[in-house]
C-alpha cells in the first residue's frame, strides 16, 4: 500500500504548500530605519522592498549580513551552463 492520496476534500500534513511564506527580520528592521511604522508610505515601503527581496533583488543587500551569508552558501553550488548550438 503506497501513501494516500489527497482527495482535494481534506488537505493531508505531509502534502506540499504551493505558497511558502517570505519572511526577513534583518529586513523589517532597515524598514524601521527607513520610514516611520504605520504610515501609509510605510506599507507602500513593505509592498515593494518584500517584493523585490522576493525576487532575490533585496534593496539592502549591500549592507545585510544574512544576505553576504546567503551570497557565500550559493556561490559553491556549480553552476549548469547552457550551450547554444
């Protein structure tokens, strides 16, 4: 007997989540430096700046220590290069 199945009516534990949450603490706090919280031009601020580290662009990566580390964890993984024929 293999695994079960979901039938769509209950969502089994071990299923994959097709939305895994984004979430940086180092982030939040250059927010913080950044605008005042509970502003307007703050949430305008969270939109963006969550969207674009998202998108692994993150504005403060210049100056962010878990991204320098992040940068240094990728940059042994080889690379598979495409060839144009």
């Amino acid at each position: 007997m293999g695994r079960p199945q979901s039938n769509g009516l209950i969502e089994l534990v071990d299923s994959k989540s097709e939305n895994s949450g984004f979430f940086c603490i180092q982030l939040v706090s250059y927010l913080n430096e950044e605008r005042k919280m509970g502003t307007p031009e703050y949430a305008d601020l969270w939109e963006i700046r969550f969207s674009q580290a998202k998108n692994h662009n993150c504005a403060y990566k210049d100056k962010c220590p878990i991204f320098a580390k992040t940068k240094a964890k990728k940059s042994h993984v080889p690379i598979q290069l495409q060839l144009d024929f």
